[in-house]
C-alpha cells in the first residue's frame, strides 16, 4: 500500500476546490503531491496544480493502489481504490459504494480531460491516460458497467502490453468483447480486434487518440 500523504499535504488535498481539483500550496507541497501522482501542472498560464484522479480518490479519504508491474499481472487485494482491471479477488462484485466511487472516478478524469486537453476536449484521452494506460483503460470500462474478471471465470482483463501506447483486452465472451470495444471507441480509444496465435482467442488492442 501507498504510504499516505502528510499531514500537511492532506490538508492541501482537502482545501483543494470540490468542482475542479484545483490545488493552493507552497511550491514543496505541490511539487511533493506531483511526486506521488496526486496533483499535475497545467501545462498552460498561470500553470496552477490541480488533484489528478488518485488525488480525488484520497480527498474522498481512500488512498491510492499501484497499476499492475507487468503484462498479465493483476494487483494484488490491497483494500484501497483502483480501477479494476480484472483478475482481482472479488473483483465481480461491485455494490453501491464501489459505483459510487468509480463514478466519481471518471468524472474526475473527465474534469482532467477538459482542464489539460487543448480546447477542453473531452472526448479524447489526456496526457495522464497516456502515462497509465492499464488504469485509464480499466476505469472507462468499469464506469461504463462492464463486469471485470475475478480469479475465474468470465469479464474484460485489461493488461500491459510490448507495443507503446497500447493495452490488450480480453473477454472470453465475443459479444462483451465487442462491447468493450465500444465503450474504449466511445472513450476515445482507438480499437482493433486480434486474435491469439496459438489459442485463437480474440483480444483488443487499444490505444488513446490523439486527434
């Protein structure tokens, strides 16, 4: 688990405006809270802080959890808020507080998207998707009702893979599997279906657009 923010960096996270994110704090306190991926730059004037989606998580006092180390990896039950990306125990079961949170999960990313995009752009990833693909991808399944895979057993399994800027997808069922696609196209994804070599199996490759 995540070592928890300082008392003082809580209380920047706390004070951080409820609609936007946006951070007020010395240059150490946001600079420590970029650090640990709680708060980002605005690339553009006057470049103020704003609370990334893990910052949200922890202003709602759930601390964040790591993305998976490697291809085909889930992380490990922690107990703290993460994006499901299928594999976890339990990871099936999504009752009212969990949908709550995914919910204001992706709010938060779309607030992201409009704050950092050129334009405000929503419909399209942001730069801190393009850093977390696994997690983005997850989250916009996850918030669009898609069932995650728990140990066993069907749901989508978002995972790492060689290619740059790009996850692999897998649902044992065709048409789920065509249904996360269009949820990633919708989210502003770019999707192509393949298949196993050696086993047949159909996965999606996906990746943020970029225009």
């Amino acid at each position: 688990m995540t070592r928890p923010p300082t008392a003082a960096q809580r209380r920047v996270i706390d004070a951080a405006d409820p609609v936007t994110g946006r951070l007020r704090g010395t240059d150490s306190q946001l600079t420590a809270l970029m650090k640990r991926g709680l708060a980002f730059r605005h690339p553009r004037p006057p470049h103020d802080h704003f609370l990334t989606p893990e910052g949200h998580r922890v202003r709602q006092g759930i601390t964040q959890a790591p993305e998976p180390d490697g291809p085909g990896e889930a992380p490990a039950s922690t107990g703290v808020f993460a994006a499901r990306v299928g594999g976890e125990k339990a990871a099936a079961h999504a009752g009212p507080d969990r949908r709550r949170e995914v919910h204001s999960a992706w709010q938060g990313l779309l607030e992201l998207r409009r704050m950092t995009n050129p334009g405000g752009d929503v419909d399209r990833p942001c730069g801190w998707e393009r850093t977390h693909l696994v997690r983005a991808a997850a989250l916009a399944l996850e918030a669009a009702g898609h069932t995650p895979a728990g140990q066993q057993g069907g749901g989508y399994r978002v995972r790492q893979t060689p290619q740059p800027e790009a996850v692999a997808v897998h649902e044992p069922d065709g048409e789920a599997l065509q249904a996360c696609a269009a949820t990633l196209e919708g989210a502003g994804w770019q999707v192509s279906e393949h298949r196993e070599p050696r086993t047949g199996s159909r996965y999606l490759l996906a990746s943020p657009r970029r225009a």
